[in-house]
C-alpha cells in the first residue's frame, strides 16, 4: 500500500490484449500486421481517455518487436520492445498538435521523415489532438502524408472527427473508439484492486466507473484518490462521499413522499440533504438521472439502459412498476426545466422547494387530466354553495327608459347554480343598465362642465335623484377619470349597473367583488362630484356585487372539463406537452 503508483500509468496496458473496451479495434490491427496489411496512416477518433494513444503506441512497438508472437502481439522482451517500454526508442516520435500547432512544427516533423530508422523497420509518428493544427500546418502535412516513406506510419489522434478535413479523412485508415462500458470500467478496476490488495465493494467501483463516464484514465484516478482517501478500504459509503455523489436511497424515499403527496415531508427531506452539504443542483440532476432510470426499467427492452449497480436493479425494477410512466414523463419535463431555471433563480433552496411542490401534486395533475373529469367534478359541485341575494326596490325606474335586470327585478332572488348544467365558459357582461357610451350624446368637457355650471345655477334646492340625471351625472365623471387617465375606473364604471333607491340613495350594482372594489376606491371623487351635480349634501350609494349566474367568482365557478384543462395548464404547463405527447383529447 505504501509504494500505491498511480495507476493510470502503472496499469497502462502494454499490449493489445489488455486495452479495455476496444476489440473491435486492437482484433483488426493484429490481424492487419499478420498479414502485413499495414495501412500508412491511421486516424483515430473517439472521446478521451479511451486508449486511443496507448493502442498508438501498442502498435508503433508491436511493428518494431523483432520477435512478434503468432497473435501479433509485442513480446516485451526484445530490445526494441524494452527500449519503447523505458521510452527510449527513437523510433516513435510524438506530437502534442494542441500545443505544438503551427506550420514549423509541422514542418520539423516532415523533415525527420525523410531519416530511414536506424533499428528497427519503422518510424511511427503519432499527432495527438490532430483537430488543432492550423490550414496552413495542415497543408505542410498533407505532401507527406500523400508519398510517405516505406519506413514511415502515421497515426492522428483526434477527439474531433468532425474537424478533420476531408482531404486527410481521404488519405487515413479510420478507427473509431467507444467509450468504454460501465462494466468493463468495473472489471478493469477490479483487476488492479486485487493486484494492490485493495479491498472495494462492488457497488463503490460501479459508482467510480459512473462518474468517469466512460473515460478510463479518469477512473483510474478516481481510484488513486480513494484509495489514499481511505487507506485502502473502499466502500459504497466512503466513496459517495468523496466523488459527493447523494446515496440513491434518498431518491427513492423523496419519490414516496411525492407519489404519496406527503409534501412537508418531501420538504424536511430536502432540508437534510442540504445540510449534508449537497446544493440544490446536485439534487435536481441526481433526480432526474433516477427518474431517468425508473423510466427505462418499465420497458424490459429499455431496461438494459438502466446503469446502475446490480445490486439496486432489483429496487429500480420494482419501483418502476409502482410508477406511472405517465407520472414519470412529466416529471421529467418538469425537473429538466427546473436544472435549468436553477442557473437563475436568486433564492436557490426556494426554487428546488417549489420544484418539489409541483412534483408533489403531479399526481394529482395528471388525475384530473386524464380521468373523465369525474372525481374534479364532484369536488367542485359539493363546493357550491346556494348565494343569498339581497333585494332592491326599484322606485320610479320603470318611468324611464333603464330597463331592469331580469333577475334582481324587486324579488329576493336565491340562485343556486345547477349542477348539470354547464356554466359559460365566460361570465357575461349582463350589466343592470348599461349607460350610452361617453362618444355619443355628450360634447366635450368644457361643453360638459358649462352645461353643468348652468344647471347648477338655475336650480335652487337640490336636484331630483332621477335615472337620467345620474346617467349624465356618471357620464361627467367617466370623463374626468379618463381625462386623468384612470381607465380602469372608467371601465369599471361605464358597465356597472345603476339603481335609485329613494331620493336620497342608489345603488351600483357591480359583476364582481374587483369591480367593487375599483369603484370603492373612486368613492370620495365620485360622492363630491355626484353631490354638487344634484345640489344635494345627503346623496349617497352602495356598491353591491350582482352574483348572477355565470359571474367570475372562483367560489360560485363551475368549470367544465376544458376550463379544468386550462386552468392546470395554467399551474402545470408541462401537462400541456404531456397531454400532446400521449395524445390525450379533452372533451
Ligand atoms: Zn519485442
């Protein structure tokens, strides 16, 4: 334990077969030196850390073993083969194209071409990063590699196939490298661990080969890490630790609690995993991936996507088949644009809190959405209450042209909503007298307010309370407010209904409490106005809200499925996309 190497290059494999995860393609180079089919060039494509440059160099010293055995491997024995294994053959030459990228590097290259190898019988020339060279050290490249030497291999390395051109594409032997396996990871790590005397749960390597994503030189350095992190006992425990990776047990008890809609419980649940040190974003995007997961386990054919320890299959599969798939997706939608609202979010634990909220009423959105409506329908009826209505007596309005509201005319009116009938959708503006518009009837306001200064003048007591007079007298002060451009107090105003109670009192009759309270906020304006227009000290008003049927007041609502619809989509839009994903139609 104490001379622990690091093992990436202690563990760097020296001949073909023991690169890990690439036989499709160390199998072909072989049998291509068997039978002496050695292309001139080599381009090597593949993400990093997958052997790209070690098969690179593999291959320069198997070419070079003077004693190859008969599967075409190096023999590591010969002097070619120690003298490339303690690096001081000089016949492999190798160029970093990331930081060496101009045409004199290029062109110093080309000129060692020319040299035939002293021992040996090839010179192997290996450009890692090969996508970096500049056009013009491309174009000093490409004479060479069109009439190489006999004696002269080229091999590109290239984590950018795409931006390779064609014209070298052309002249290369292609070889693509997968990213190496969870499993074959695990296996490789395995190895070295029993090599070392290491002891390592199977779920703790499962857990590094994760992490390194398919990358073997990151994994074998995780493994350093914990290595000289533990003193040699590595554990499922100790290594979440390290890599800060949040144990999957958490997953599964956070989406108990979502599914069970127990959301105080899914919020202290966050809370303890924030305070072990793990910020919302590591929690969000270790969510989704188990979800992710959860998902591919439904469909046995996807299920071998599922990349998690063997030991946690069994959990995943049975829990996947205590979801909805349909749950599943949505909650996916949801949780991708949550990781990436996160970014901007000011108050973070907020945010994740109300990422968690929706989650846990998810179920819920998706009853109402994809049920008949049923169990919606039945909540909102038993809600609806019979609405009391006081009566106004109506004095001297039929003398006037105002035509009384229907449903308020002098009776007490006790509406109740029926409850098969569907409401509109819309609560119709069904005002109790609608006043003319300003535009037509009346001139301007200075032609307004003379009219209203003669007026006052010629009476001496006050001016009777009648229809028509309040109809002008309400038309004067909607132009004041729109003069001062308060149009929603206009508006308000302009559909309200009015009734005269006595000759000292009205009533405004309103759609809704907003409406009340717009105009209650108009009351000291409107009271002064309307007293010095009928010359009379004791006018005043009530404002009362006319719950007729259909108004827009959430509790009288009745909402048909659509309206359920909407009003969801409105709190959850993902189930809009969802509902289009499964094709699900609202009736
Ligand atoms: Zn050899």
């Amino acid at each position: 334990m104490d001379k622990f190497i690091v093992s990436a290059r202690k563990y760097r494999p020296q001949n073909f077969s023991t690169v890990v995860g690439q036989s499709h393609i160390t199998t072909t180079l072989k049998n291509a030196i068997n039978n002496n089919q050695l292309a001139h060039a080599f381009l090597f494509c593949g993400p990093r850390g997958v052997g790209k440059t070690t098969c690179a160099r593999i291959l320069a010293k198997t070419i070079n073993c003077e004693n190859k055995t008969k599967d075409g491997e190096a023999c590591n024995t010969c002097n070619s083969c120690i003298s490339f294994d303690n690096g001081s053959s000089m016949n492999i030459h190798e160029l970093d194209a990331a930081s060496n990228n101009s045409v004199d590097d290029i062109r110093s290259l080309v000129e060692q071409v020319r040299f035939a190898p002293q021992a040996g019988d090839y010179k192997v020339y290996i450009v890692d990063e090969v996508h970096m060279l500049s056009a013009a050290a491309f174009n000093a490249f490409l004479k060479t590699l069109e009439e190489p030497p006999p004696y002269a291999i080229f091999i590109l390395a290239t984590t950018e196939k795409h931006k390779i051109l064609p014209t070298i594409l052309s002249r290369c032997q292609i070889f693509d490298f997968k990213r190496i396996t969870t499993n074959d990871t695990v296996e490789h790590l395995r190895e070295i661990c029993d090599k070392e005397e290491i002891t390592a749960e199977k779920t703790a390597l499962h857990i590094i080969a994760q992490k390194s994503e398919g990358c073997m030189r990151d994994a074998l350095s995780i493994l350093d890490k914990i290595v000289s992190f533990t003193g040699g006992k590595i554990t499922y425990s100790n290594t979440l630790e390290h890599l800060n990776i949040l144990d999957e047990d958490y997953y599964f008890t956070m989406l108990d609690h979502m599914r069970k809609q127990h959301l105080s419980d899914a919020l202290l649940l966050f809370d303890t995993i924030n305070q072990k040190g793990f910020e919302g974003d590591t929690f969000l995007e270790g969510f989704t991936e188990f979800v992710r997961n959860l998902l591919v386990s439904k469909d046995p054919k996807a299920a071998v996507l599922l990349d998690v320890a063997e030991d946690f299959k069994q959990k995943y599969l049975q829990v996947s088949l205590e979801t909805e798939a349909s749950w599943m997706l949505a909650a996916l939608n949801l949780l991708t644009d949550s990781t990436i609202g996160y970014k901007q979010a000011r108050n973070k634990k907020l945010f994740v809190e109300m990422s968690l909220i929706k989650l846990s009423y998810l179920q819920q959105a998706l009853e109402i959405t994809s049920t008949d409506g049923g169990i919606s329908k039945k909540k909102l009826t038993d809600s609806v209450k019979p609405v009391a209505f006081r009566s106004i007596p109506i004095r001297r309005i039929q003398e006037e042209n105002i035509v009384p509201p229907p449903q308020t005319a002098g009776r007490t009116a006790t509406l109740i909503i029926e409850q098969e009938k569907p409401a509109a959708p819309v609560a119709k503006k069904e005002p109790a007298a609608t006043l003319p518009s300003p535009a037509t009837g009346m001139g301007s306001l200075a032609n307004i307010r003379a009219k209203v200064a003669e007026q006052n003048k010629s009476v001496s007591g006050p001016k009777p309370l009648v229809p028509d007079d309040l109809t002008k007298a309400v038309e004067i002060h909607i132009s004041k407010l729109l003069a001062k451009k308060n149009n929603l107090g206009a508006g308000v105003l302009k559909t309200s209904g009015f009734e005269i109670v006595d000759d000292n009192t009205f009533t405004i009759i309103t759609d809704n409490t907003l409406q009340q309270k717009v105009i209650e906020a108009e009351r000291s304006e409107l009271i002064h106005h309307l007293q010095s227009y009928f010359n009379n000290r004791a006018l005043k008003y009530t404002i009362v809200v006319n719950k007729k049927e259909g108004a827009n007041e959430p509790e009288e609502k009745q909402l048909n499925r659509k309206q359920q619809y909407q009003l969801m989509t409105e709190q959850y839009p993902k189930i809009k996309e969802l509902r289009e994903r499964l094709r699900l139609e609202v009736d």
